[in-house]
C-alpha cells in the first residue's frame, strides 16, 4: 500500500469551526481536537482554534494582534472542544475579546484576544542571523529519523514528527528527537513550511487562516531550546511536557506558503518549568510575529 503523503490538512481541519448556540458568553464554536501519539491533545489545537474562533468575532475588519493564553487541563484527542467568546469591548481602533474552552463540561483553556484597525506609524523590525544554512541544505524530521530510533521513540511517534503535524520542520542545529544534536546551547532555529499549500478555511479570510497557522505550529518546537540546554530529548524514558501559558504578538501579515525561520530562545528554567521564546520570519528576514511560552518539563 502506498504511504500517504503528508498533509498540511491537519492544519486546516483543526480551524474548521462549527457555529453552536453560546451558553455562557456572545458566541460559540466547536471544533476537533487533531490525532497525535500521546495521551493528550497538542497545544497548538487550543490557541489555533481560539484564534480563529476570536478572529470570527470580529467583523469590522480589525486584524489580531495578540493573544495571552492559559492552559487549564489537558484536552482529549480526537474530541470537541467548545469555544465560548465573549465580546469584551469594541472600539473605533482596538477590540477584546475573551475565549473560553470548555470539554466534558469543564474549562480546559481561556485566553485575552487583541485586534487592531491598524494606522500609520514607523515601522522596525529585527532580523535574523546570515549564517542560519538554507532549508533545502538540512534534512527533513522524515529523513533524519529514517535510519533512528531508542528511547520511547515509537513507529507512531516517528511518524508523527515526520509527517503528522502539517509542516516540513528543519532544525538548526539538528534536532532533539532522539538525543541533544549539536551543543547544550539555550538557542535553537526551526524552518518551516506547510507540507502543501493551505486550504481554505470557511469563516476565515486567507490573511486571518495564516494568522492561526502561526498559533497553530508555535508551540511544536517553542520549549526545545530549554530541553536543549538540559539535555532532554523528546524520546528521553519518561519525560513529561505540557504548556502552561503562552503569549504571542502578530506584528505584520504575511503569507504562510513559503519557508518561514523560527528563531528560539530558552530564558529560564527552575522548579519544573521552562520558558522560551522565539520569532517568526519570512526568508526575506520580516518579522511576522514574536511567542512566549511557559511550560511544565519534568524529566521523570
């Protein structure tokens, strides 16, 4: 039987939002937790559906510009989740909102939405390094893995990395799938692009699917400059992540159809969490949108 290709539709199919009757706030979507091989949910679903459900709040054309999110419980795979928003204020250059979601009757995440008319003003944005290599110069998470394996790296895992999470993911230096690649440097930087391009979203402006493709793949690789510096790859024999809060700004548009560079950064970790931040550029070194995220990281 012939494998089939990896897909950017996992992506797309997380942001299908369905409309539903609120019942606690102004507005409610459901929307489908996407498959992965461990006992919970990804993140990027929750933030990349609040997203979106936030963005169809807003209907006078104001663009998100940042999201705080906290993560209250670990949400199931392959179920709904319930987004409830609330219409927190709406004014001539800025609104709010607020989203809440909720699985098997209890709130398992909630965030603050910012949009922005947008005006004139200066624009300054900071670059990356020359030195990053070029994507087509590294191998893929599929080609990396190929020849791989140990730990509590299994065949469904593996698979996942190398195809499951709709984006071509390229590390720099290499990845921490299997052991810490390169130096225990707090740094790291991830290229990316959809395995094809992006469908469309219904509810969604192309513009605003790109927005919640940023939400959506950010947290993949956000806390691996702090594994990095601690020497604890994914496959390590009982280690145990999940995110706690996360923070993002979306400082300019631009299309999510081609490479984009992730430079990450670990700050701090202590007491059984880590937090790392990172920047999104388009290969032509715009900043696009800047992340940062806290999250549990016990080793055993």
């Amino acid at each position: 039987m012939t494998p089939t290709p990896p897909t950017s539709a996992v992506f797309t199919a997380a942001v299908a939002l369905k409309p539903d009757r609120p019942e606690h706030f102004d507005l409610a979507f459901t929307a489908t937790t996407q498959p992965c091989p461990w006992p919970k949910a990804y993140g990027g679903d929750l933030v990349a559906q609040a997203a979106a459900a936030a963005m169809r709040s807003v209907t006078d054309g104001k663009s998100l510009h940042s999201m705080h999110s906290y993560f209250l419980r670990p949400a199931d795979i392959g179920s709904e989740v319930r987004y409830e928003v609330e219409v927190v204020r709406d004014g001539r250059g800025y609104s709010t909102r607020q989203v809440r979601g909720y699985q098997n009757g209890k709130p398992l995440y909630v965030c603050l939405a910012g949009f922005a008319a947008g005006e004139a003003g200066a624009d300054f944005h900071t670059e990356f390094g020359e030195d990053v290599p070029d994507p087509e110069d590294l191998p893929s998470s599929a080609e990396y893995l190929a020849e791989r394996g140990g730990g509590s790296m299994t065949e469904e895992s593996k698979a996942y990395w190398s195809g499951g999470r709709g984006f071509d993911m390229r590390h720099v230096p290499g990845p921490v799938y299997l052991t810490v690649e390169g130096e225990r440097l707090p740094h790291q930087a991830v290229w990316l692009r959809p395995f094809d391009p992006l469908r469309p979203v219904d509810g969604l402006t192309d513009a605003q699917r790109d927005l919640a493709a940023l939400a959506y793949v950010c947290d993949y690789t956000i806390l691996e400059p702090v594994l990095r510096v601690l020497d604890l790859p994914w496959a390590r024999p009982g280690l145990v992540t999940a995110s706690l809060d996360h923070a993002m700004w979306f400082h300019r548009p631009g299309p999510v159809d081609g490479w984009l560079l992730y430079v990450q950064e670990a700050v701090a970790a202590d007491a059984g969490r880590g937090l790392g931040t990172g920047r999104f550029f388009t290969r032509d070194h715009r900043h696009l949108a800047t992340v940062v995220q806290e999250g549990l990281i016990r080793p055993t």
